[in-house]
C-alpha cells in the first residue's frame, strides 16, 4: 500500500465468502486433470496458455500481441511464442493492423475457431451436467451476477491503473 492510500476497511464476511468461492472455482477451474478431460472431449490437442489465448482472440476483434498480453496479464514475449506455436497449428493467422502497416493484428483462422467453439461446447456440456437441478432463473441471476462481478472488477482494474475501461462484456 503506498502512503498515500487510505487504510483499508476490513472485508465484509459475504465478500470474504465470495473470494472463498472464486478461489475453489479457480482452483477446479486449472486443474491440469480437468484441462486434459476437457481437451479430450472437445478433441483438441492444446495446453491451458494457448486455449487463454485463443479464447481471448475469439472475444476480440483482432488485435496486436502487446495488447492480447494486457488483457491476459502475461509478458508479450509469452504471446508471441504462443503465437508463433498456434500459427504452425493453423489456428491463428497475423493481418497487417489497419491503422498501422508495419504492425500486425492475430486473428483467429477458421480451424482456430472450429477449435474454441469445441472446447467452449465441451465446457458448457459439463457445466450443464452440473447445473442440471438449477432453475432457469436461478441460472439467469447467477450468469448475470457473474458478468456484473466481472464488469465491477475490470472497473475497478481500470480505475487502479488510470486505463481506459474495457468495454463490459455482458449488457443486460
């Protein structure tokens, strides 16, 4: 905390609660067990750092390495190794970036869209097993807390680091 920071109020136990929570489900979440189950049913042969990837990619429109590493909070030498690894697969392919020719965008191909539609099915398929007793509504509200969690945090990210805000991925 620097000198200038106000001191902190202690947590709430409902968001101690919550951080309790987040944490189990990024625990089950990156699990490298998990990760093979889930590369196995969708039928596609990537590690945990190339599906980040190319999930990021599909929720974008093409954008530069540097900026794909912000958005993941990873070194742009790490992209671009990935990058490089994806491109040799088939599954991303670089664009020259429109406002600036000499740099390049990453964009998806259509075999790395094939491939992160897959993984996000076989995902939701297991989600679906899971949350099979839920109600409708009850999987409404917890989708849309969880994009309002979401959009509060990239706020709040944003506000810390003096960035422009990210557009907020959920809107209802």
């Amino acid at each position: 905390m620097s000198p200038s920071s106000p001191p902190l109020d202690p947590a709430s136990p409902e968001v101690a609660e919550i951080e309790r929570a987040l944490t189990r489900i990024t625990y089950l979440s990156t699990r490298a067990r998990a990760h093979e189950r889930l590369m196995s049913l969708a039928g596609v042969p990537l590690d945990r750092a190339a599906v980040a990837l190319l999930r990021q990619i599909a929720d974008s429109e093409p954008m530069r390495p540097g900026e794909l590493a912000n958005r993941l909070g990873v070194e742009a030498s790490h992209v671009t190794r990935q990058v490089q690894q994806l491109q040799k697969s088939g599954y991303v392919s670089r664009v020259p970036d429109p406002d600036d020719r000499r740099a390049q965008r990453i964009e998806l191909t259509p075999a790395g869209q094939q491939a992160i539609d897959r993984v996000r099915e076989a995902g939701v398929r297991g989600m679906q097993m899971a949350l099979a007793d839920w109600s409708p509504e009850e999987l409404r509200q917890l989708a849309g807390l969880f994009h309002r969690m979401v959009d509060d945090f990239l706020t709040h990210a944003n506000d810390m680091t003096g960035q422009k805000p990210a557009e907020p991925a959920h809107t209802g």
